[in-house]
C-alpha cells in the first residue's frame, strides 16, 4: 500500500526535526551529552505521534552505525502506533548522493528529503558543484529514484536558499519540480525576515503552482518563528520545527509555539489534528532530555505563567486573567506560579500565610511582617527559600501558630507551596516537579483521547 497517496494533507503538515535538525543543538554538548539515545529517540518519536504530527525527520541512516540502528527502532515505535493514530512517515534528511539515498531506503524510509546548497557561499565552501552541475546530479539521482523506488515522498531543497539568487533557485528547481512532491526553502543561515519570506513564498507559488512548499527557518536573528507563521499564511504547507526549537546555532522554528501562535491568530483550521494540551508535556519532554527546564523564551512555558511584581501578584489572585492573556492550560500548562521575593506586597503573604500555611493572621500582622520580609529577603542565604524565610519571620518573630493541616493546592499559587525536603528553591523557568512526573501520563492521555 502507498501510505503517501493514500493520505490527505492537513492544512498545515509539521515536519518535525527534533531527531535530525534537533540533534545538530549544541545544547547537547553544553550538558555532556551529545547525542540523543536511542530511548530518547523513542520516547520523543512517540510523542511527536500521540501530539498529531505525521511527518518525522531522521537523519540520513548514513550519518553513524548508531543512527542506521536506531531506525529500525523508529520505524517499530511508528508502527506500534498506526492503529491509534493512523501512519506517520519518517523520512531521511540526505545529500545529494546515491550513497546516501541508498542507505534510506536501505533503512525503510517513507521518503526524502534531499538538499544540495545552491548559494554561492555553499557552492564554493561545500560542495564545489556550479548550477549545471547540481542540475545534473540531481535529476539523475531523482529519476533514478522515481523509476526504482515510485512509493518514495520526494523533496528537494536548494539549502541557503534565501541566499540564493531567485535566477539561480529558478534554474535548479525549474528542472527538479517535475521530480518531486515538494520544494524546501530553507533559510539556512537565518538572514530571512518575514517580508523576504512572503516574496519568496509568493515567487515560488507563482511559478510552481501544483507543487507543495517545505519552510524552514533558523533562528539567528530571532525570527524563526514570525518568518515561520509569515510562511505559512502565503500557502507553505509543510513547515519544518523542533521541540523547543532546538537546532544548529541558535536553532529553528519552535514547534508549539508555531501552534500556539496560529491558536492566538485563530487560525484554527490550520490546527487540525494536532493535540494542543501536549504542547507543554512534549515542551518539558525535550527540555528534560537537554537536562535543562524549558527555555524561558517558550510562548508554551510555566514562564509564562509565573508572576514575580507585587501589583502582579495580587491582581493575578484576583483573577489570572489580568496577566494572563493567554489560554495556556489548554496548551498544558496547568498550574500559575507566583514566586515569593522583594518585590511581593502584603496581599500576597496575607494570601500565603493564611491560605497556604494555615496561620491564623489578620491583615495588620500581615502588613508588618511583608515590611520585616521585604528587608530580609535581600540577605537570604542560597540555602534557604523566600518561603522559609517568611515562614521562620512569621512563627519566631511574630509568634504565628501553624495549624498541622494539609498543604493547599490552590492552582493559582503552586510555587508558593512548600517545596518537598531538600529541594532546592525554585527559579523562575523552574517546572514543578509534578509536572515532570505527569509528563508521560499527559503524552499518555493522549492516546485515549484521539483516535487517529
Ligand atoms: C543542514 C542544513 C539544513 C537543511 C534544511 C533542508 C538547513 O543542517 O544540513 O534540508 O531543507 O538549514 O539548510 O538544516
Ligand atoms: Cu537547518
């Protein structure tokens, strides 16, 4: 059976690179990692698929021995899945090269995605090749494929293709479009902005009108995200992201935050079949894998919905609405933290000593006990928490009783509970230890929630 013809593109076709794109991070290094294993690899493709994405990239199997391993495991964990959430393809990220195409399909990849630079900057520094010669390697490496291997989903990309003169892109892709599914545009070195997106995006659709596009956006000036969402709205359907947006250099276009912001532009129909409350679970999913908390710039982060400003604070208990524009629980964030320091007013420790810790206070005691707190804080030592400090001001100093009842668990000031023995405070990306633990059950949730 085709899977490909068989299938209807949604109106928006992630194409995720976490394992291939994502494994160029060198975040990896940063924490002595370097590469993800194999249970890694797993539990992320596992996710991917149980959040709604159909397309996978992996690296080209001849990259290591390790990577051409892991692909049987990858194709195992796709195919454990096909009955719940329909077929998802996995496809080889691979050069322009008759070695590397045949260890893909050696490997069982659904199709590839081929890219060869056609800058001059690639031409000169990579490869060597001038326009006629990527022409004639190209074509015959594709209808070589197409005649071979018919049931492949074939792309091609010209890779730095914003550094690419639109001559030049023309004259590669004007010959390889009869060949293939999709055209990329890779913005490879990160110099596209959303304007330069649209005109290409514009260009592209104009002379190629049957074909489907592939963006693909770094991160260098930090508009891989805008320039995703601009791409998108001219007619790319396929949209290269990463998990947290992890990727060579400072990365690419992160992929909930693409789908975060097509909810906020309610842009729904683009969001078709993807699984929304996943967002933050496969946000701190990949984070923990990087042995980091989820990066602090995620629209779809416990950041976002963490409040440190007194006026914040006491708004927020209010109604999470005042700072809170956002419907982030739906995109599984689910609790809001407010976060004990200087600049926390009286209201709140009002809020935290009454309602959290059960001391019996009127609000007078409370006013006097944010003056003496607010001054202390600032020498608070690193082993100790804000919360211990008020804790110690409020029995020793104020004589408070602390009733023994069960901590609260009011969803609006989490982090202000207790943290468990021995932990350390909490900062502000910080994500509750629960949510870390809830993380595979959420992904799992998933599962019985969507039917394909
Ligand atoms: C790379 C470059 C690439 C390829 C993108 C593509 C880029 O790391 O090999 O194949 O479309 O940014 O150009 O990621
Ligand atoms: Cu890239």
């Amino acid at each position: 059976m085709n899977h490909f013809t068989a299938y209807t593109p949604r109106p928006l076709e992630i194409i995720d690179s976490t394992l291939r794109e994502g494994q160029q991070t060198s975040l990896l290094h940063d924490h002595q990692r370097y590469f993800f294993s194999r249970e890694d690899k797993e539990e992320i493709l596992r996710a991917l698929i149980l959040y709604g994405v159909k397309f996978v990239e992996l690296f080209s199997p001849a990259v290591s021995a390790r990577e051409r391993a892991d692909w049987a495991a990858l194709r195992a964990v796709r195919d454990a899945l096909i009955t719940q959430k329909g077929y998802t393809f996995l496809l080889a990220h691979v050069r322009c090269h008759p070695h590397d195409v045949a260890a893909a399909i050696a490997a069982g990849a659904d199709g590839l995605n081929v890219y060869i630079g056609t800058s001059a900057e690639s031409r000169t520094f990579n490869h060597g090749h001038d326009l006629a010669g990527i022409v004639l390697r190209a074509r015959a490496l594709l209808e070589d494929v197409r005649r071979s291997h018919p049931q492949l989903v074939l792309r091609f990309s010209g890779e730095d293709a914003f550094r690419t003169s639109p001559a030049d892109l023309f004259r590669v892709y004007d010959e390889i479009a009869p060949l293939v599914h999709r055209l990329g545009l890779p913005d490879t070195v990160g110099v596209a902005t959303p304007a330069s997106v649209a005109a290409r995006v514009t260009a592209l659709r104009t002379r190629y009108p049957v074909l489907e596009l592939e963006g693909h956006f770094h991160n260098d000036r930090g508009l891989a995200l805008v320039n995703a969402l601009e791409a998108v709205k001219n007619g790319v359907r396929f949209c290269n992201t990463t998990v947290c947006g992890v990727g060579e250099r400072s990365g690419i276009t992160s992929l909930t935050s693409l789908l975060f912001n097509l909810h906020a532009d309610r842009d729904y129909d683009r969001l078709e079949g993807y699984q929304l409350r996943g967002s933050y679970p496969i946000n701190v999913l990949v984070a923990d894998k990087l042995r980091m908390l989820v990066p602090s710039t995620e629209p779809v982060s416990l950041t976002n919905r963490t409040h440190t400003a007194g006026v914040h604070q006491s708004a927020v208990l209010r109604g999470a609405a005042s700072y809170e524009a956002h419907p982030l629980d739906n995109f599984g964030v689910s609790e809001s933290g407010i976060l004990l320091g200087p600049l926390s007013g009286w209201n709140i420790i009002h809020y935290f000593l009454k309602e959290i810790r059960y001391f019996q206070l009127d609000e007078d005691t409370a006013r006097q006990i944010a003056r003496v707190f607010k001054e202390r804080v600032y020498g608070i030592q690193p082993d100790e928490s804000p919360e211990e400090l008020l804790t110690a001001i409020a029995e020793r100093e104020f004589g408070l009783v602390h009733a023994q009842l069960p901590l609260a668990a009011s969803p609006i000031v989490q982090r202000l509970d207790s943290p468990l023995p021995g932990q350390v405070r909490r900062i502000a990306t910080a994500k509750p230890p629960a949510e870390r633990a809830n993380v595979a059950a959420a992904l799992q949730a998933f599962e019985s929630q969507s039917n394909g």
